[in-house]
C-alpha cells in the first residue's frame, strides 16, 4: 500500500476550551479548526508557491493566513485555485468549542463510558443527540461553573455540579427529549455517590488536561479530542 503525505495546520489552539461568559468565552475564540492537504508531487506544488510569492510580493518564509488573508487575498485565492485544479485532497475539520465541553458534559454527567449494550453507531448517535440538546437547552451560566469546577473539582463542588444541572433540566422538563434525560442524570448522581462513599474516587469526574508547564488546563490539548477520518 502506497503512503500518502498530509500537511497539517490548525487555528483557534491559542484559547483554552474555557467557557468565561459572553463576550469572552473561550478567549474569544470560539472554534477551532484542523486542516490539511495532499498533493501528488511537492516538487510541483514548491514550484507554484514560489511563483506566486513573486508574483504577490510575498516574503514571509512561512505562510501564515492572519497575514496573507487581508493583505494578499489573491495569492491565496490562486493557491486554492491551484490546489482544485490539480484535484488534490482538502481535508478541513471545524469544532464549536462549545460544543465540545457539551460533548465532555454528556459524558460525565449523563452517561458515563460504558458498555451499553447498543451497537456502536447507534450509542454514538444517542451520545451526539444528547450533546445537541445541552447545547441549546443549557444556560450559558451553567457551561461557565462547569469549564470552573472541571479545573477545581471536589465532591462537594461535584455534588453542586450534579444539583445545579438537574435544576438546569428540570426548567426544560417541557421538552420531551430533556424529560427522558432527567433519569438518567439521577442515576449518574446516584452512581457518583455511592463511588464516593465506598472509594473517595470517582471516575465520573471531569479530567483536566495539562500545559506544557504540567499545570492543569481543561481542555487545553483540544488534539486529544479530534478524529479526522480518511477514505480511499
């Protein structure tokens, strides 16, 4: 099997998957994106990069769109001209932050990891129709105290968390999808307390992720929670 080559760029890392309250959630930005592309020969593609930095008067040994975009937007609009023309694979993944730490909230407070019994693709679809339902039913005060006590847990901070989202549900009760959710929260709750109480640990509890200085960020590593699939 041949090998393929992949370059890769993201936007967007440089702000925390921390949701402070509007306007500065997420250090203002919001998403974040990963891309990528594969052309059949570099040798090729060089050659035409360095045609249109002549011919745009672009000097910047690494391209970088804050720079380009505004200043020279028809080197890039040529480049991606290019880039189709030549049919080359376009690989571009976009993530709504906020719906990343929904995604995060599904998975500790509503339904744990664990085997469910269901076939993949259908848990998956459960999974992703829930984080769907938080996003656009949850306050955007409650995302902010859960991005906080995701980084300062304890189990009494935890047992608020708990409190506070089934009141959160519980105003949603009207909606028949956020009704069947409220069970399953309960029993979420009821699984955290009873780990407490025989362990002193749970693994309900979000995980932080750290810095490169081993400090604790939530979901500062926003890599560790993408998958890009390729196909033949």
């Amino acid at each position: 099997m041949s090998s393929k080559k992949y370059y890769f760029d993201e936007s967007g890392n440089t702000g925390e998957t921390i949701f402070k309250g509007v306007p500065n959630n997420f250090d203002q930005q919001p998403y974040f994106s990963l891309s990528a592309i594969h052309f059949n020969d570099e040798v090729i593609l060089e050659k035409k990069v360095n045609e249109l930095k002549i011919k745009h008067k672009v000097q910047l040994p690494e391209l970088k769109s804050s720079k380009l975009y505004k200043k020279r937007d028809e080197f890039t609009l040529e480049l991606i001209d290019f880039l189709l023309e030549n049919e080359s694979e376009i690989i571009i993944e976009v993530v709504d932050k906020k719906y990343l730490l929904s995604v995060n909230m599904e998975s500790h407070l509503v339904l744990p990891p664990f085997d469910t019994g269901l076939p993949l693709g259908q848990e998956l679809y459960i999974r992703n129709k829930t984080a769907d339902l938080l996003v656009e039913n949850i306050s955007n005060k409650f995302f902010e105290q859960y991005s906080f006590i995701s980084q300062n847990s304890s189990h009494e901070s935890m047992n608020y968390l708990f409190e506070r989202f089934l009141y959160e549900l519980s105003l949603k009760k009207h909606v028949s999808e956020i009704a069947t959710i409220i069970p399953q929260v309960e029993m979420t709750y009821d699984d955290y307390k009873k780990d407490i109480e025989s362990t002193s640990k749970s693994n309900i509890s979000p995980v932080p992720d750290k810095n490169k200085r081993g400090e604790d960020l939530f979901f500062y590593l926003i890599f560790n929670h993408l998958l890009i699939y390729t196909q033949e």
